[in-house]
C-alpha cells in the first residue's frame, strides 16, 4: 500500500456555516461581511452567479443586494471557529494524520491499496461530514501537497467529479495540469508568477517541465520543491503539530469614533483578556505588549500610535497584563482624536513550561498563584457555557461603540440562550 495526501477544506466555508444553522437560505443569494460590516469577505455560489464580487463595501453594494434579494450576513467568527474545530476532530478520526492549514483546510494522509481509487473513500467521508456537521467539503487526493491542492480545484471545478478528485491514479497528467494557471498553483507567489509568466511558464504542467536549473537559479530550492511535487516527489511533508505562535494580535475597529481614555480603556481591556485567554489555551506566556491606536487612514489628520512595554516575568495572567496595557493606553491617548481602532499585541512568546520566577519575589509569586485559579475558573466557565458567560467587570463594553455586527446570525452552536427548543406533542 503507498500513502497518499489528501487536501480537505469546507466549500464556501462562512457561507457553509450560516446556511447550516439558517436552512431557510439554502438556494438562496447569501454573502457574509467583515468586520464592522465593511466588505463583503465569503460569498455562496448562488451570490457569485448573480455577479456579487469579493471585497467590495458592503454601502456600495447594498441596494444591488436589496434588488436581488441576496441575504446578507455578519461575520459570526464564534460560530465558524466551533464548525472549525468539530470539522477537524472528524477528520483527524478518519485520517492517519491530520495538518491543520487553515480554519476550513487540512492536509491528511491515507493508505491507498495497490492501483485502488480512493472515490468511494472519499464519498462516504463527505457523506458523514454533512450528516454530522451539516456543510460541503471538497477532497483533493495526489501523490504531494502541490498535486492534493490541484486535485481539490478540479474537484470543484469539474462539476461530475461530485467534490472529489484523485489525481494519484491518473497516469497521463498533463490535460488537468494545462488546466491550473501557474499563479494557481500552491506556493507561487505574485512576484513569482510574474517571473514565470516573463519565462513564458503559464500552467501547471509548462513549470513542471521548464528547466530546474532556471527556477533554481531565481528561487532555489523553494522553487525546486514546488516543481518536484508536480512531478509526484514528496518535499513538502505533513506537519501534525504546529509550531507555537510567534505573537497574538487582537484589534477591532469601532462602529464610530472614540474620543475618550474612558472607552478606549474598555475596548483595550476586552482585547487583553481575548488574547490573554489565548496564550493559556497555547500553554505560552507573554514578556511583551504592544498597545496601538489610530484614527481614519483615509482622513487628512491621520493619527497614529502605539508603545511597547516589557513584564518582567513572562506571564498570560490577565491581571498582569490589564494594568501594563492601561499604562501604555495612557501614554498613547491624545485628547480631540476620533480614534477609529485599536489593538493589542502580546509578544516575546515562550513556553508555560519553562517560566522562571524573580528569586526574592516569593509575595508576587502567591498572588499570581491566586490570580492563575482566577483566569483557569473563568476559561473553564466560558468554555462550558459560552464567551463572556462570566468576565471582568472592566471589559464590559458599551454597545453604542460596538463592532457593528448587524446582520449576526440569531442562533449560534457556542451559546446556550441560543440553542432552539423543539415542542413534541
């Protein structure tokens, strides 16, 4: 039997996800917003044959979407992390090992018997992916990453193929592989595509067979390694474990202008304990925070700021890093500023495993010791019952100033108030 890669990912993943919970808008025109209700970031397919583009402002487009009756739906990021997480425990059971890409895509491998498709394999797990989960996905299957992410576009791309594709069985490639445009292909770049392109390589299947000394003389072996997977040699192996962050960044932009240390306060208070609750969830600590603020970048008066401050011991203690970002809040604020956003940055990322406390500092080591029970009882809590069940009494945010989230889906699978009730008779 030989091991071949798999690339899984949820079609129209945001869109999925809304439809799933909102069945009334199956067949329906249905695009989802950014934050603040901005642009449109996630379109279904019935949107994108009525012409609805990508990143357009949602102001721009709103009465075209009116006319043609499309829902439109905020971005609702609780619900697509929980499908997320339920969508990769499923096919983490089905899959010898499994690599998180994204938050709708994973690589995963399986053994193929000897010249077998893998087409009624890959049936029955979508099969169960919709009976479980309730949204599509597509499966790509080729000897390499670079050939799995190929198949995956066929996949949709050919509609009799039913979401899935298996290259791996195919012996003559080329007509798939004159299908896919070179900046198609995983791994390449813009400014890479444009050097191919000059090269007159324009497929898939023209960078396959172009010269391995051209590419490995522009881009050495990243280049090399992506050309050698199109031609079926692994290089570019599933990774099961992820390697730890590098930094944790919250930001959110304000439904209109904030003026005051009092609100921005808040909204940085709410940030830090978003990424701080992270950090745990990591098993990493922070030694650095970066506090920033801005006013309309597209504004004449254009203001912005930030400052950075260390702890001198590495921490994810909410406490802790609440007061150090409200003194670097204070240093930032200018008084008659229409600060639009704000953010935070934790930094200097290590381990929990490896933290070292100050040798004459054994008072401040207890009172951590109480506030780490404090931060695990509310994590515990609101992992149970929902985000925000129980927080800080400082985090609480006035909803006039809220990210405006206007369409946001009524009924959401991480809160229990939401939860339906069916009436048997």
């Amino acid at each position: 039997m030989s091991k071949v890669i798999l690339q899984i990912d949820g079609n129209n993943f945001y869109a999925s996800c809304e439809q799933m919970i909102d069945p009334s808008i199956k067949g329906k025109g249905l695009v989802v917003l950014s934050n603040n209700d901005g642009c449109i970031i996630a379109r279904n397919s019935e949107a994108r044959k009525m012409g609805i583009p990508m990143g357009k402002p949602y102001f721009k487009l709103k009465n075209k979407l009116t006319q043609l009756n499309i829902n439109v739906r905020s971005s609702n990021y609780e619900l697509y992390g929980d499908i997320s997480n339920r969508l990769m425990q499923l096919l983490r059971k089905n899959c010898e090992e499994l690599e998180i890409y994204s938050i709708d895509e994973a690589f995963g491998t399986i053994k193929r018997p000897k010249g077998k498709c893998l087409y009624q394999w890959g049936k029955d797990l979508r099969a169960l992916v919709y009976q479980n989960i309730g949204i599509p996905i597509s499966i790509g299957i080729g000897e390499t990453k670079v050939l799995s992410k190929i198949s995956n576009h066929l996949a949709k791309k050919i509609q009799s193929n039913s979401g899935i594709f298996d290259i791996g069985i195919i012996q003559n490639k080329d007509p798939y592989l004159n299908q896919i445009k070179v900046d198609k292909v995983w791994g390449i770049g813009k400014r890479m595509s444009i050097w191919l392109k000059s090269k007159e390589i324009t497929n898939a299947r023209e960078l396959r067979d172009m010269s391995s000394e051209k590419i490995k003389g522009k881009y050495g072996l990243v280049g090399l390694r992506i050309q050698s997977e199109l031609k079926g040699n692994l290089c570019i192996p599933i990774k099961e474990t992820t390697t730890d962050r590098k930094e944790i960044c919250v930001s959110r932009s304000f439904s209109y202008p904030v003026d005051n240390l009092e609100d921005l306060s808040q909204a940085i208070i709410k940030y830090v304990l978003i990424a701080s609750t992270k950090l745990r969830k990591y098993n990493q600590l922070s030694s650095a925070i970066t506090v920033f603020m801005n006013t309309n970048t597209h504004s004449k008066d254009l203001f912005r700021s930030e400052a950075t401050g260390k702890i001198s011991v590495p921490t994810s203690n909410s406490k802790i890093i609440i007061e150090k970002s409200l003194s670097l809040a204070k240093e930032i604020y200018k008084p008659y500023k229409n600060f639009i956003k704000a953010g935070v940055i934790l930094h200097k990322l290590q381990s929990d495993q490896y933290k070292q406390n100050l040798l004459f500092d054994a008072q401040n080591i207890h009172e951590e010791l109480d506030t780490q029970r404090l931060d695990n009882v509310i994590d515990n809590i609101n992992s149970k019952n929902g985000i925000d069940t129980i927080n800080w009494g400082s985090s609480i945010m006035k909803n006039e100033w809220r990210p405006r989230r206007e369409k946001l889906s009524s009924i959401k699978t991480t809160n229990m108030e939401n939860i339906p009730i069916i009436y048997a008779n």
